[in-house]
C-alpha cells in the first residue's frame, strides 16, 4: 500500500491532477486505511485518467486490482454528462450518502435514530447472547461497565447522539441490569439517575450516556487548540480559515456535526485555562487568556478599533520588553493596561490546560465537571468493601 500511496502523490502528476477544492490546500489527495482507500478529487477527466494510472501501475507490481462492484464514485455538484463519463472510466458504481464507513454512517445531514440503528442493534445482540437469568446483579453490572457501554465510545465520540437514541441504549442497559432480556421490560428497582451515580454517592458507576458523550465530543475541542492531525489542520483551513474558533457562529452553511461541536465551546470554556506566556500563539483579542475570557467578549469590537490593531494580533502585540504597553487611546484600553499587570510574562510559550494548570485533558475529569453530583453516603465504603459480596448494595432499593 506504500507503494499505492506513492504512485497517487499529487506531485508526480506533472500538471496533469487537479485536487479536490476542500483537500487543495493540505495537499491531499488519498487516505489509505488497512483495506481501504479513500481518494479525493476534482470532477475532471485528466485527474481520473491519472486516478487509474495510478491504479493500473500498482496491479501490474502486486497483482491486486480495485474491486469494481465494490468500489464506489460519491460526486458533489457535477453535471450529469461529466458523472457518466467518470463512471465509463473508472467502471465503479454511483455512491450516496448516507454510507457506513468504519463502523460509522457518512452524512451530510442531522444525525438520525435510523442513523444509529447499527448501535442499538449491536448492543440488542450482545444483550440477547448472555443468559440474563444465570447472572447476578454483580455480573450482569460488570458486564454493562466492561462491555456494553464501551460499545458506545466510538460512536459518542465522533457524534452528538440524538435524546432519542440515548434514552434507547439506556433502556437496554437497564433492562438487562434489573434481569429482563433486551426487548421485554421489567420494574426498576432504583431510578436510573441514581444508578448513574459513583458509588461514592450511592450509585453503581455506570455513567449517564448523555453527559459521557458531551465529555467526549469536548475532547474535540481539545484536539481543535492543541493539535496538529491532519484533521485539525483540515478543520483550521476549511472551516475556522483566518477566524477565531471562538467566534464562529453556529448558524449558517455548515455540517450537522460541526455544529454540534461549536454549541459546546461554553462548556468547554468553563474548564480551560489558558496561561499566557510570552504571547506568542494566543489571539490578542479573542482567545480567552484575559481572566478567563477574551478582550472581545469583555469590551466589545470597538476596543479593536480604539487600539489601531489588526484583527489577527497575537498578545505579543502589546508585550515591549518583558512589559504590558497597550496603546493608551480610549478608557477601555487604559483599563486593560491595568487588569493586565497581574498577568506574569513569561519567556515559556503560550500553554492550555485542562482543569487546573499543568493538566491535559482528560475524559474523565471533563465528565467530572459536566455532571450533576449528590451528596456522598456514609454506607458506601462497607457496601464496596472487598470483603463483600457485591449484591449487598441491592438492599438498599
């Protein structure tokens, strides 16, 4: 497949390959996985023709030739003529959305339930194959923490899942806690909601899907600030382009899926820290290294203008000789000189942080801080003692 990958490197066709408008800028063309490639191209006839002597050359060196009833052609915004020509090229069939892919749908639109059936039925299946009658309360509790609920991770953390969905997989999971099959119902014995909770605070650790998912997707945003994976770069140049990803807004021509994640930027505000340094990669007016917020948000867009800085000013602008000297042209601005002082520079770079200074994020201080807690009980270290059999914390419901 190394060899694949080098034959479609855009560079080596010598004018003759034309890029896909969202993948021009990063130079990619192709995603090679362990058994399957992704490639990505304008409509145009000379970037097919290289397509396929791409294709030819490498079936003539390893013997392994695309599968045309498997192979699929997804086009966007092409004439019908020019969709026909490229199928009689390629031999590959038409595509459409939605597809599943690695385990996920490919959509351009909400996510739906019908969407997310291949989890439900996934988890339904897993469900139905252990014998609910011959396990105990504590068997079939591992179970849901080791098994059932990973089985979500992937999806809760590419997606925001519809209420609905959540409430399903939810259903199944508490069915198959209290000794009824995955289809079928059965009297709770505790509510849901306290079952979701530590055991510390009397529950049994199963966290709610909801707020796990929300914890997950915040890992996102996380990646978006601090990383640098092809998709964070793919995001940076298609979607954020010379903007601040905290004031994009969350209306417009956008993906579903993108939205979702700018809709929890407040939630993910109110754990980041950001710790200014010398100024050198934090945005002077929107990044939220001010006490916690941003000049923008605080003061407006009128203090850009008082200041004769440029939108895209990193906080080194106002940084001279180890010293905060912010142009002193309106009230607003010899405000900032002020608050600013209590704000060290430093010769270290500009640091994000998860929680508290020095942390990275983490998954489960995030879920930490987006549930609700309850008071702990006295009772939680005697039921959880080693020494004791785990059905003893039923008694309590």
């Amino acid at each position: 497949m190394d060899y694949l990958s080098f034959l479609l490197q855009p560079e080596h066709a010598t004018g003759l390959f034309k890029a896909h408008p969202k993948c021009k800028g990063l130079n990619l063309n192709h995603l090679c996985y362990a058994d399957d490639l992704l490639i990505f191209a304008a409509a145009d006839l000379k970037s097919i023709e290289f397509i396929n002597h791409g294709l030819d050359l490498f079936k003539a060196v390893s013997g392994l030739a695309a599968g045309t009833e498997k192979s699929s052609i997804f086009f966007w915004n092409t004439k019908r003529r020019m969709r026909d020509h490229i199928l009689s090229m390629t031999k590959f069939r038409q595509g459409a959305l939605p597809v599943k892919y690695l385990g996920l749908p490919l959509i351009t639109s909400r996510l739906t339930k019908r969407d997310c059936t291949p989890l439900i039925e996934n988890i339904l299946a897993r469900v139905n194959s252990w014998t609910t009658k011959s396990l105990s309360y504590a068997g079939r509790l591992q179970l849901i923490k080791s098994t059932l609920a990973s089985m979500q991770v992937f999806w809760c953390s590419t997606f925001l899942l519809p209420a609905e969905v959540i409430k399903e997989c939810e259903r199944i999971l508490r069915n198959f806690l209290w000794g009824s099959s995955g289809t079928s119902g059965k009297r709770s014995l505790v509510k849901w909601t306290n079952v979701c909770l530590p055991r510390q605070e009397g529950g049994l650790g199963i966290k709610s899907l909801k707020t796990w998912n929300q914890a997950l997707l915040l890992k996102q945003i996380w990646n978006i600030l601090n990383d640098h994976s092809l998709w964070v770069q793919w995001c940076k140049l298609n979607l954020i382009r010379k903007h601040s990803f905290w004031t994009l807004p969350t209306t417009g021509s956008m993906s579903w899926s993108w939205r979702q994640i700018l809709q929890l930027r407040n939630m993910a505000l109110t754990q980041l820290v950001y710790v200014s340094g010398k100024g050198d990669k934090f945005s002077l007016w929107y990044d939220p290294w001010f006490h916690g917020t941003s000049i923008y948000t605080t003061y407006g867009h009128r203090v850009i203008y008082d200041a004769g800085l440029g939108n895209n000013e990193l906080v080194q602008a106002v940084i001279e000789n180890d010293q905060w000297c912010w142009p002193m042209t309106s009230p607003q601005l010899l405000d900032i000189q002020s608050r600013v002082q209590d704000i060290p520079i430093t010769s270290s770079p500009d640091r994000i942080f998860w929680g508290t200074v020095g942390k990275p994020f983490m998954t489960k201080q995030a879920w930490e801080s987006l549930r609700i807690s309850a008071p702990q009980v006295g009772w939680a270290k005697l039921v959880w003692h080693p020494l004791y059999n785990l059905n003893m914390l039923f008694a309590y419901g």
